[in-house]
C-alpha cells in the first residue's frame, strides 16, 4: 500500500477523535507499524510510562515497534472524548486492560488509563499531537 493509499484509508476510519484510539489499538495488535505512526502529526509528542517524552515520527516508530514486539492485547473498557468549542482540537481518555508476555516468558497484566491530546486535520479526519498512554494516572505514578 503507498502512503497516499494509506492516509486516504486513515482518514475514512479517523473521522471522530476517538477512532483514533481504536485504530491505534488495532495497529499495535495486528502489527500494523505503518498505520500506527501515521496516527500522528509529524511534531507528536508520547509519553513513556517514566514520564520521559519523545518527539517525531522516527521516535514514536521507534516506540511503537518494541509495543509490537509484545504482542500486546488490549480491551478497551472506555474511550471518552471531549472537544474544543470550535472543534478543532480533542482529548480522549481511554481506560483499557493490557496483556503481554515479556520476552522471558513471563505474562503481564496491566492497565492504561490515557490522555491524548488530537487535532483535526484539513480533511477532517484527527491526528495524535500529544499521547501520554499513563497520563490519567500520571499523578498517582512513581518516576523510574
């Protein structure tokens, strides 16, 4: 598929702030690392879970690839999405469970509680500018 293909397809599964989150969680399962970068505009911020940012696509591809690399299972248990009065920009929320092993074999068992930050593009589908996948539990989080 070329990257042309790719938006145009993005942009008809990304029409509400929060398809964003259901498109990346597909995109991480299926190992998808194409769709899961171009989520996000090219200046995005993620967070890591120790509170560490990284920006740009070459570092979210980065990212994403080791989430891959698990096999990540996630079941979403909410997404809640609140827009700006001119509708132009978005947050969601999304409480999901995820399962994982690591490479030693050993099964995890965790949770996500995000706060996502979303703009609305041109063509009116949305793009990541800023994920934190802990940030609604940021506060009650230790930095490592």
């Amino acid at each position: 598929m070329t990257n042309e293909d790719m938006n145009v397809q993005l942009n008809r599964l990304t029409r509400q702030p929060d398809d964003c989150s259901r498109v990346l969680v597909a995109a991480l399962e299926s190992g998808d690392i194409e769709t899961s970068v171009a989520l996000y505009e090219s200046g995005a911020v993620l967070f890591r879970k120790s509170g560490e940012t990284m920006t740009g696509l070459d570092a979210i591809r980065e990212n994403n690839a080791g989430v891959i690399a698990l096999k990540p299972k996630f079941t979403i248990e909410f997404i809640t999405c609140t827009l700006s009065g001119d509708g132009t920009l978005a947050t969601n929320r999304m409480k999901a469970n995820l399962a994982f092993t690591k490479p030693d074999g050993t099964p995890v068992n965790t949770n996500v509680d995000t706060l996502e930050v979303l703009r609305k593009q041109e063509d009116g589908s949305w793009r990541y500018i800023i994920d934190d996948p802990y940030g609604s539990m940021r506060a009650g989080m230790q930095q490592r």
